[in-house]
C-alpha cells in the first residue's frame, strides 16, 4: 500500500468511530519505525481486528466484504490466477461475472495489485474486500488442493527457500534434489497446513500408505509406490538419529523441524511390520498456543478452581483420561503458568513432551533402566519446589509420587482412567494404601476432547430416535426446544464436517468429607459422594451441553460417551 493510501485507511477508520486520531498517528509513526503495512500495525497493537478493517474498507468503497470462512470458490477460477502473484498482492480469484473476474484483495485500496492483477490475467477485474487472517490459510488449502494431482516430485516453491528446513538434513549440499525428501517436505507441509497431530506411513502389499491425524481421526493422504518405502524409512531414520542399520527392533527419536515461522519438534517411532517398517511421526509445535490453559476450553469457574489449587505448596495433582485425550497439554500448559525465576520446576518424562524454557527436563531410557521411578528418586535430590511426572503406571511410580506429595512438593501427573473417581481406584489398584491416597491427592481432573462442528459447513440437523433419548438423558424435556446441527463436509474440513477439537472436563477435588470416604467406606460409597459433588459438571453433561449449543453434534458427544463406559 502506497503512503497516500495508508492515511486513506486511517481516515476511514476514523470516519467510521473505530478509530481515534490519537491512535492513527501513533499507528502510523510505528508503520514508519517497522516498515509493516499500516493495517497489521493496528492489529498488532490492539486497535482493531483485520475483520473490522476489511469490513470498514468495504462499506467506504462500496464494496462487498466476503467471508472467507463460509465462501467456496471453484479451483479453476483460483488458478487463474498464479500462485505467486495471488501471495504477492494478498489477492484471490474467487468467481467468474461474464467478461469479468471478481477477486478478493485484502487491501482493495491497492490501485496497483488491482492494475496488476488485471493485466496478468488479461480481464476486467471486479473487487471484494476480504481478511488477511482468512485470506492465508485460504491460499494454502486451495493452491495446495491444485497441486495434489501433479506428482510430489514437482518441485515446491519454497524448495530453496530458508523458510523450509529439514532439520539435520537442512544443511547437507544437494540433499533438497533428492524425491524422497521432496516427498517429505510435501508431507511435512500439508500436515501443518492441515492441524495433524500425527503422520503415519504403513506399507502395505502394493503400496505405501500415508494418513494424516487430523481431530483424533486417521484419514488417509495419498498411497505412493512401495518401493519407495526402504528409502523413506531410511531418510526418517537419518533425520532422527536412529540406527539405520537396524530394521528388526522398535526405535524412537526425535529431531527438529522449522516450516516457515512454525519450529516443530517432531517424535518419531518405527516397527518393523508384515511388509516393511511402519513409522509414526507426532509433530509438536512449539510456537503454538497449545499451553495456554484458558484456550482449552475449561468452563471458566473449573479453571479458576484448578488454578487455584496450582497455588498449592504441595501435594498431588492428577489429570486423567485415555490416550489421546490432550492430558499432556493440560499438564505442561499448568507447569507453564508455574513457571518462574523463585521456584525448581522438574519434569521426569518419556519422552519430554514440550520444551519449555528454565524448566530442568529429565528423560527415562528404559534401555539403560532408567526407569520414571529411578529418575524420579533423583528428580527429589535436586530440591525441586514443582515436579511434573509425565505418567503414574506402576505401584512404585505412584508410591514415589505420594511420599514426594507428602513431603512438601507440588506434583503433577497423568493417570490412565476413566473419569475422575476411577483416578482414585486406579490409585488403590497400583497398591497405594487408601489412607495416603486420601491425604496427598489435592484433586483429579479428568478430560476428554470432542470434535467442533465445522463452522463453513454447518447446517440444521434432525436428531436420530437414539440420539434424541441420550440427550433427554441429560437435559430432560428441552431437547425438542433447541436447533441441532451437523456439517455436510466441505474443503474447509476434508469433508469430514468438523473442524477442531475442544476439551471436555470434570473436577474432583478432595475435600474433607471425600478423603473420609476414600479412606473409611467402600468404594460404592464414595462414587456415590464423588458424583454428587460433581452433579450438572461432569464429562457428560459438559458434552452435551456443547451439542446443546451447537458446537458439536450429538454424535460426536454419544461416541465420546461410549469411550467413558456411560
């Protein structure tokens, strides 16, 4: 945006009350002082959001201001225009208007994108204003889906680029011309792109499978020519430091990875399998909000409880759930909130989840008998004030962890269980003794995650006989009173009709009267003194409630339900 048309921008803004003079002028002076564009300046410090400025730019021009969000354009009319140039002008081909293309441009006061994008594709160019912060991830998902039918030997534009880096294999002279790392890259890519967890690459008889998890669901990527696979698990095992010479036992490692701005610490494990070695790489991304425990969707009264109990000098502190359930996020995403320069903050894992600065981080190596309890025991020598132990699996693990709690620690852990009561049988199967559960246990939250109805496809759903008396289960005669809805399936969610995940939670703190249950009366007594306390706040009702309020299906919510035993 040329200097004239970055006070045009300030002054509507202005003229529409968003904006103050005081605050444009400061604006402007910080433009001059980073050379950013004057739009990102003022979202950056707060002053308005890229959907205020778009929506403001369009109703000053008269134009129409489309919502990238809920908008499906055609791919044929995307690649019209190129992909370079889309990313160059912050431009997209959106629709054919007879002789004209209407393009969304996200800054539709750019005299010259506009002029430049009309004689690049050689017609009359009509304009919409859309939102950067949509207009991105827009260009990603449909410049990508162009590229899926040419082969993954195509070279990416940002091949040489050093926005790309393989990690140990980055700086190694012409390794960026090798195919199988081009499919990697590919691979790496449109994981991150795409919001998976997890990337797996199984052979098969024929053929190399490659599935991405995306929302705690497989779903498959593309299927690549067998023998590719020796060469794939090799290059895997390079970047990870692995024992390339060995294909007959299980390996794990690890190595970093930097996509663009995002530094992803990838986890790698390989098994030798019928036809070949099977690998799963977990991508962690550590510029990700993901240890922001307000962003988990804790109900606002629960987290203040939780943080509350965070303040504790000591004690234990449980997270509960099946795998997969985000306990590991909730657990570090707690450390990171505790995280200061007056306490020893430790965590014994296996291996080390998130990396978190001035965190002293220690790791098991069952190879070499470093089992979590023995690093534990030493882990208390250290005279840690926070000690975060990745899981409680076994009775020593979890006797340590009580005698630590006892003795003046805070802890934090995980715990294989059901819901929030079974934490506490859990604890009594591994051979605690009831009495030291009921004194050093603070609390137990357990968690679940459940899929989000995708916000591009969403639509009014009819209920299913079955879905309808699961729901009137928890919300009584109110289910005929509310709208339901599911997604259809669009681009914008793979067809899968969701899009994201939000944690589900119940709290059970260990009160006075709770720890004389646990440690007087049978467990029948105490579950029953367990549920009452957390009448109207537990998995079930949380679930449903967000099913309720149209945020996820009532599917989603019985099939989680049928994980938690009813």
């Amino acid at each position: 945006m040329a200097g004239s048309d970055q006070v045009r921008l300030g002054e509507i803004l202005v003229q529409q009350k968003l904006l103050s003079e005081e605050q444009l002028e400061f604006c402007l002076e910080e433009q001059k002082r980073t050379g950013h564009r004057l739009g990102m300046t003022l979202v950056e410090n707060g002053f308005a959001t890229e959907e205020q400025i778009s929506g403001a730019i369009a109703k000053q021009l008269n134009l129409p201001y489309i919502n990238l969000k809920f908008y499906h354009p055609n791919l044929d009319i995307v690649g019209l225009l190129p992909e370079t140039q889309a990313r160059r002008f912050g431009a997209i081909a959106l629709e054919e208007r007879g002789d004209a293309l209407l393009i969304g441009l996200a800054d539709p006061t750019d005299v010259f994108a506009s002029e430049e994008i009309a004689r690049l594709t050689k017609r009359r160019i009509e304009l919409a204003a859309v939102s950067q912060c949509e207009l991105w991830p827009t260009i990603d998902r449909l410049y990508r889906s162009i590229e899926e039918n040419a082969s993954f030997t195509h070279e990416p534009e940002h091949a040489l680029d050093d926005s790309y880096d393989l990690g140990p294999l980055g700086g190694v002279p012409g390794i960026e011309e090798a195919p199988i790392v081009k499919l990697l890259r590919s691979l790496f890519d449109t994981a991150m792109q795409e919001r998976a967890s997890d990337i797996h690459i199984d052979p098969q008889e024929g053929h190399l499978q490659i599935r991405f998890r995306i929302d705690g669901v497989l779903h498959t990527q593309t299927e690549v020519d067998i023998a590719l696979a020796q060469a794939l698990a090799l290059r895997v095992k390079l970047m990870s430091g692995l024992d390339i010479s060995e294909s007959r036992l299980p390996q794990e490692g690890r190595f970093p990875l930097k996509i663009g701005q995002h530094q992803i610490d990838v986890r790698t494990s390989t098994m030798l399998t019928r036809y070949g070695e099977s690998i799963v790489m977990r991508l962690l991304n550590r510029n990700d909000d993901t240890l922001k425990l307000d962003s988990f969707g804790m109900p606002p009264s629960m987290l203040k409880r939780f943080r509350a109990l965070l303040r504790c000098q000591s004690g234990l502190l449980l997270v509960a759930g099946p795998a997969f359930s985000g306990k590991s996020a909730t657990l570090y995403g707690a450390l990171a909130e505790l995280s200061s320069k007056e306490r020893k903050l430790l965590t014994v894992d296996n291996p080390v989840g998130y990396r978190l600065p001035g965190v002293v981080q220690a790791q098991v190596n069952e190879k070499i008998e470093l089992s979590f309890a023995k690093v534990l025991k030493v882990a208390l020598r250290q005279d840690p004030d926070v000690v975060l132990l990745g899981e409680i699996g076994n009775q020593e693990a979890a006797q340590i962890s009580m005698q630590a709690a006892l003795a003046g620690r805070l802890v934090l852990s995980s715990l294989n269980a059901n819901d929030a009561a079974g934490a506490v049988f859990r604890l009594q199967d591994l051979g605690v003794p009831r009495h030291t559960v009921a004194t050093s246990l603070l609390a137990v939250l357990a968690q679940r995650l459940v899929r989000l109805i995708c916000e591009s496809c969403a639509e009014p759903y009819t209920l299913k006989p079955a879905e309808q008396e699961w729901l009137k289960a928890e919300v009584g005669e109110t289910v005929e009173y509310h709208i339901y809805l599911h997604g259809r399936g669009c681009e914008h969610c793979n067809g899968t009709g969701y899009r994201g995940r939000t944690g589900v939670y119940e709290m059970l703190e260990m009160t006075e009267a709770l720890a004389y249950a646990a440690s007087h009366y049978d467990p029948a007594h105490f579950k029953k003194a367990a549920h009452a306390q957390m009448a109207g706040h537990t998995l079930r009702s949380q679930a449903a409630a967000l099913a309720v309020a149209g945020k996820t299906t009532v599917s989603e919510a019985m099939r989680s339900d049928n994980h938690w035993g009813g």
